[in-house]
C-alpha cells in the first residue's frame, strides 16, 4: 500500500474547475516532484491533500485512511506537514516559537525539546538566531525555519510547496541539499517546484501537472529525458 | 556643491509659504482672535501669538533637522527665509483683510484679528512687526542647530514646558490649591491669565537647568545594576512605588481630575480587551462597544428597582453580567469566523449597531427602557461604604484595570497568545499546524467581551444609569484609536494610547470647539511620524520599519552568498 494515494482529486475555486482529476501515489521513503508552470494547479494539489481546500470529488489516502473526512487542522495530527509556498513563517514570533508552534500538535514536552535539537541540528544556523524575529531571518534562514517548523510536528510526509522561490542558486543548492538528507533520515517527501531540474535531480519519481491534469509521470530520470519536459520545463530546445 | 545649495532654496520657500498658509488657516477658523485673551505670560505674549507665530518655527525647526551637514551661514539663512516667507503671506492676509471684506466667506475676518495679527499698532509699523517676529520664529529655529545639543535640548525643554504650564494655568491652580504649603508659592508665579513675567523666567531656568544637569550626569558605575538581585530589587521598588503613587491620585488630584482618570481607566479596561482581539488575534472589530452596552445593561437590568421588584446588588449582578459578556461574544464569534480583515470588520460593526438599536428599540421597552434607559442603578457595597464618588469608583476602575492587564500580560506569553499571534501571522499555514482556528479564534472574542463589559458594568454603576445613546459607535473606534496610537499589541501603550487619547480632550476643554480640531491634526501628525505607536510592542515595531528591514534582510543575503560562494 502506498504511503499517500491520491485518487481523482477535482477540487473547485467558485466556478473555476482548478484540479480535474488528479491521481498520484507516493510510496515510503520517496521524493515525489509535481512539476509545471504557473497556473497548473501545483499549490492546488498540495493545499487539498492538507485539507486546506476541500475537493468536490475524490480521496485523499494516508495509509489507506480517508483524509478529506477530516477538519484541516486534524490532518497534521496524521503525519501530514507543510511547508508553504513563500515560506510563510510567523514573522513577528521568534525563531524558537515559531518551531513550537510546528509542534502544536505534539503532547510530550521532551518530544518537543528533542525535535528542537534535531532541527538545531539540521540547521545550525536557527540555533544561532534561535530568539531573533522570523520576519528578520533571511530568505535562506526563513526558508530553513519553514521546514523545520514542518519537521517538529514528526510527519510522516512532507509536503513542500516551492521551496526555492526567490532564494539565490547557491541557497537553493543548500536547500535541495537538506530535502535528500531529511529524506534520508526516513521522511517522504512530496515536492512541487517550478525549478524542474533541481527537483528531477532530487526526486525519485515525477508528475508533470498542466492546466490542472497530469500528463506525464515516470521516474525522475526518465522525465529529465523527456523531450516534452526537456522543451517546457527544462529550456532545452 | 552649488548645484546642492542651489536646489533648497525653493523647498525652503515652499516650508515658509506653507508655514504661512497653516498660520492664516488657523487665524481664519477664529482660534487666533478667541485665544488671545489668553496669556501664557501676562501681558507678554498671548495664546493667540503663539498660535501664528509657530507655524514659522515648527517648520523651520523641521525643515533644517531634515536638511543635515549645512554651514551655520546657510542654517540662518534657510531659518530666516522660511520665517520670512511665512510672514510674508500673514502680511498678505492682512492687507487683504483690510483693504476687502473678506468676512462674507470667512466670518472671522474681523478688525479685531487684524489688529491682534499687527499687535495693535498702525499698519505700516504692524506689519513690520508681524514681518520681523516671523523671521524671527524662523531664525530662532535655526539657532537650535547651533548651540550645543544639550543646550538646545535644554531650553527646548523650558519653552515647551512654560507654554504647557501657561496654558494649563486654570487646572494647575485648582489642583495645587489642594497640596497646603505648596498652594501659594505655585500660585505666585501665576497672574490672573497666564504665568507672571518673573515667575516664567523662573520656571524656565528650573526646567532647562534640571534638564541640562541630568543630561550631563555621567552614569556611574554604582548605577549600573550589576547583580541580579539588585535588578530585580529596583524592578520591584519601581513597581511598589507607581501601585502606591496610582493609590495616592485621587486625594491628590481632587474631583476634576479623578473624574478624568475614570474616564481614562475606562477605556484602559476596554483597551486591554479589544488588544487582545484586535493585537493579539488580529481580528479587526468595529462593534466593540455592543459588550460594553451589554455589560451595563445587564447591570442595570438586574439592579434596578424600575424594572425589578427584587433588584440584586452590585457585586451579585457583576457575574451574571460578565457571563453575559461571554456568551454575546461567543455569539459574534460563531458567524463570523469564516471572515477576514475589512469584512470581518463591516460585520463586527453592523453587531455594533444592532446591540444599540436593540437597546433603543420600543419592541424592548418594557426590558431595556427604550430611549429613556435605565436608572437607579446599584453602585457597589464594600463593607458599609457605597462607593459612589469618582474618587471612590476610581479605585474599582483602578483594581479592574489591575487584574485585567495582569491577565492579559500572562496571556500574551502563553501559549494561548503565541498561538493568537500565529493566527494573525498566517490563518492558513497555523492551521496546517494543527491549530484549531476556530476554538482560538473564539477565545479572543470572547475574553474580548469579558473585559469590556466589566467596563460596561462600572460605567454603568458611575451613572447610576444608562441610555442607549451612550453605546455609539464612536466608542468602538475610540477604543481602536487608543490601541493604534499606544501601539498595537502592546499592553502599556493602551495605558499610553488611553491617557493621551481619553485625557487630552479633557485638558484641552479650554480649546472649546477646537479642541477636535486639535485632537485631530494630533492624530494625523502622529500616524505620519509615529506609525508604531507611542509606546510599541517591540515586534511590532520591527513590522512597521519593513523598508529598513528589507534592505537589511538584501544584506544579509548578500552576505549569505558570499558566505556560501567562499565555502565552496
């Protein structure tokens, strides 16, 4: 069974039909990039899964239990977290509540210290700023604060929207450097990006989404060498 | 260099003719001509010369604190400029005013202001006059720039502090007639308008003197609180010292000023309760007085005698009405909660509105009292003493406003506040926090509630009666006023924002129909220069200095990449 399984999602703005049927699985232990251009329905797909948007049709599986029976905010309780598109951090809290506040939804005091220390661990440069303002971290320092904040709530998926807007190369290098080790250390992850190549060069498998439907899927390295994606996605001629 | 000089001139000239333009604004709304009976130093100069003469110098002052790293040449030269400029259009004005009648459009063109604007002399010699204390005003500016910033802060200090005391002279007096030996040697430096001569020379060298000592002080290494101990010995002594002096007001200040207080504390209470939906949560409410109206209705509906035959007391009516205020804002709460920012606003406003219609309705009469409200109202009881003076209430106001602020205090740093201030951040991604939006949401709402009808219930009690058209909307945007102007989200700066914003109006009733006039142009002036608030919550204040922050956050990432380029 997979991890997460996504089932025929059509999810609705008003009138405006914005997912039509979006089917995908990610397995244990993966990374899996939604890739597409602006408008696609990327953010869309992630904002359903956690429950912030509710579709009109279709299921959204952890596990094999049915999600969008549930309020957004029990769906972290499940093992779903997120990092938000634009970081969005608490700007006017510090650095360290803002990482309790990620694990909002953890009882055990200790298990919260001990997430702290994992994180400070990950980036040590949040130790260093731990009780400075979010609103005044860097993008690369905010970006950090997002997925570890995501990471104190122990989920057993992450879902990441757009992680590298707006930061300079050499900070995305780093962060795509911390999606593998994170991966490593037993987190799924699922990724939607606009950079496809840095995502396809992280990723296990890929879904190409378009116009709010997926029109391609396969291993990372395969859609690196498919000539549609390499002509839309990748600038290559 | 002359390209730079050059191009302040026509900044400068455009200062002076503003300057100008907000001198003769003020001398045709009429306040020159009603406040020149007033001195702020008998027979010297009157309330109405510094209301037209100070354009001259605040803008200069201003303008040249603008303009850094000017020769002292050049600081005169702009300071006289700008104040001849200023004086230039008064001169116009006058001669316009005399020469037309001017008094169809604006009906206080009057002789008498003309002769106050040419200080009674001829017009040729006036308008020199006028002419010569407008450049004056402009050169006196530019003389701050010169002294030695101590000095200048200095006697800044003793202007500022002799025209307060001038102008506050009625109140001054009244209050200090209370305090024995101190009565008469503080009423000697007064005349019967104004301060005396003699005593304003006096006062002046006291404050500038005081002023200028202190800032010359060198800290000393005693002072420095080293141990912790010590620090936290001090931290205590401070706060003993403002809980005993906050005792002593009443008996000190006497009726006038108690009364004031009251209505100070009042909105402390309100303040402290709408900071928590508004600064903490971010909930943007415009009907905050409908809990206030349902705290001291329910008072009056259950303590008085017209509409109860067996009407409780105070203190038993105080639950039920907090209960009340609870269960309204839970009410308001439960609608509302799927909206955000300006339409969570019109919704709240539109409560607002009903709660007081309600009130004034004839369908409710027989309950509420209609347009007549309700009267004989209980006041409380402790032990055999009703508390019915303002000096007696202020001390119910007082510990109100003492529990309700050190519970909001201990709010604001649990977690129930950190998860407030999530929700205000970013709804959405709290949420996906696990935060339950809704139940918080709630929570602010209804502490909110709670906190304003216990207000509602000592207003209520002071009256000894209430009436639907105390419960207007312009008391929820007071409230909201007070919490911008103190800082939003900070506790002290409701204490701030309700002293300034609730008291001011009352000093100034001198300024009769002015006063708003005043009171307004203080807010426009502050909004401008003060986004933040008088006194800000330090997170706060960070937010509102984006553009700072922004070009410190391009740094810093300048800096990360390199950082991370050397690394490689």
């Amino acid at each position: 069974m997979p991890l997460l399984e996504v089932e025929n999602l059509h999810t609705y703005y008003g009138n405006i039909h914005a997912l039509k049927g979006i089917s995908l699985t990610v397995e244990k232990g993966e990374i899996v990039t939604l890739i597409g251009g602006n408008g696609a329905g990327k953010t869309t797909t992630l904002r359903t899964i956690c429950g912030l948007l509710k579709p009109r049709e279709g299921r959204v599986k952890l596990e094999g239990e049915d999600l969008t029976q549930y309020k957004a905010h029990d769906i972290v309780y499940k093992g779903i977290a997120m990092v938000p598109e634009g970081r969005g951090v608490f700007a006017r809290l510090t650095v360290m509540e803002n990482l309790e506040m990620g694990a909002f939804s953890l009882k055990s005091k200790d298990q919260v210290n001990k997430n702290i220390e994992r994180i400070f661990g990950l980036f040590p440069r949040l130790k260093d700023r731990r009780s400075q303002v979010a609103g005044t971290l860097s993008g690369g320092e905010q970006q950090m604060l997002a997925t570890g904040r995501a990471l104190m709530a122990n989920p057993s998926i992450l879902l990441m929207d757009e992680p590298s807007m707006g930061l300079a190369p050499v900070l995305v290098e780093v962060i795509f450097d911390t999606i593998e080790q994170v991966n490593k250390e037993g987190v799924t992850i699922l990724l939607v990006e606009q950079n496809a190549l840095m995502a396809l060069g992280v990723a296990h498998r890929g879904y190409v989404l378009q116009t709010g439907e997926i029109i391609l899927s396969d291993s990372a390295d395969k859609l690196q060498k498919n000539s549609t994606v390499q002509k839309a996605y990748l600038g290559m001629e | 260099m002359q390209s730079q000089n050059t191009s302040l001139w026509k900044p400068a000239i455009q200062s002076g003719l503003i300057a100008g333009g907000v001198a003769v604004l003020l001398s045709l709304v009429g306040m020159v001509a009603t406040f020149n009976q007033r001195f702020i130093i008998s027979g010297v100069f009157s309330m109405g010369q510094v209301i037209f003469l100070a354009p001259m110098l605040l803008m200069s002052y201003f303008f040249l604190r603008k303009t850094m790293a000017l020769s002292s040449q050049k600081i005169v030269l702009y300071g006289l400029l700008i104040g001849v400029m200023g004086g230039l259009v008064l001169v116009l004005l006058v001669l316009l005013g005399t020469n037309f009648n001017l008094q169809a459009m604006f009906i206080n063109s009057s002789s008498k202001l003309y002769d106050i604007l040419t200080f009674n002399q001829p017009l040729a010699p006036g308008l020199m006059i006028l002419l010569a204390l407008s450049a004056v005003m402009g050169v006196l500016a530019s003389g701050s720039f010169l002294i030695p910033p101590r000095i200048s802060a200095a006697v800044i200090q003793g202007i500022t502090w002799v025209l307060l005391v001038g102008l506050l002279r009625d109140l001054i007096i009244t209050v200090t007639s209370r305090w024995g030996p101190l009565a008469g040697p503080v009423k000697s430096l007064f005349a019967v308008s104004g301060l005396k001569p003699l005593g304003a020379i006096f006062l002046f060298a006291l404050i500038s003197g005081l002023y200028y000592w202190r800032n010359g002080k060198p800290v000393s290494p005693a002072q420095k609180p080293t141990q912790t101990k010590d620090r936290s010995l001090l931290f205590w002594a401070k706060w003993a010292g403002l809980i005993i002096l906050l005792l002593l007001l009443p008996p000190i200040l006497g009726i006038f000023f108690s009364d004031i207080l009251d209505t100070v504390f009042m909105y402390i209470l309100m303040g402290i309760g709408l900071n928590i939906v508004v600064g903490f949560a971010g909930l943007l409410d415009l009907g905050y007085v409908a809990f206030f109206a349902i705290g001291a209705y329910t008072m009056g509906v259950l303590t008085s005698p017209e509409l109860n035959a067996d009407p409780m007391t105070y203190w038993q009516a105080l639950p039920f009405a907090m209960i009340a205020c609870v269960v309204a804002g839970l009410i308001l709460g439960l609608p509302v909660l799927k909206m955000r920012g300006d339409y969570l606003a019109i919704v709240t406003l539109g409560f607002g509105e009903i709660v007081r219609l309600l009130a004034l309705s004839d369908w409710l009469r027989p309950w509420f009292g209609g347009s007549q409200g309700i009267q004989l109202i209980a006041q409380p009881v402790i032990g055999n003493m009703v508390l019915n003076t303002q000096q007696e209430l202020y001390y119910l106001f007082l510990l109100g406003v003492g529990i309700v602020a050190f519970i909001a205090w201990r709010l604001r740093d649990s977690r129930m506040g950190r998860t407030w201030m999530a929700i205000r951040e970013d709804e959405d991604v709290a949420i996906a926090m696990g935060i339950n939006h809704v139940a918080y949401k709630l929570m602010a709402f209804a502490t909110g509630a709670l906190f304003s009808g216990i207000a509602g219930t000592i207003f209520a009690a002071k009256l000894q009666s209430v009436y639907p058209h105390s419960m207007n909307f312009l008391v929820s945007i007071n409230v909201l006023c007070l919490i911008i102007i103190g800082g939003m989200g900070s506790i002290p700066g409701v204490f701030v924002g309700s002293l300034v914003l609730m008291g001011s109006p009352e000093l100034l009733r001198e300024f009769a129909e002015y006063r708003y006039l005043v009171y307004g142009a203080l807010l426009v002036v502050m909004m401008l220069t003060r986004p933040e608030g008088l006194w800000p919550d330090a997170r706060r204040k960070l937010e509102l200095h984006e553009e700072e922050l922004e070009a410190e956050a391009h740094v810093l990432a300048e800096a990360e990449t390199s950082a991370m380029k050397s690394a490689k």
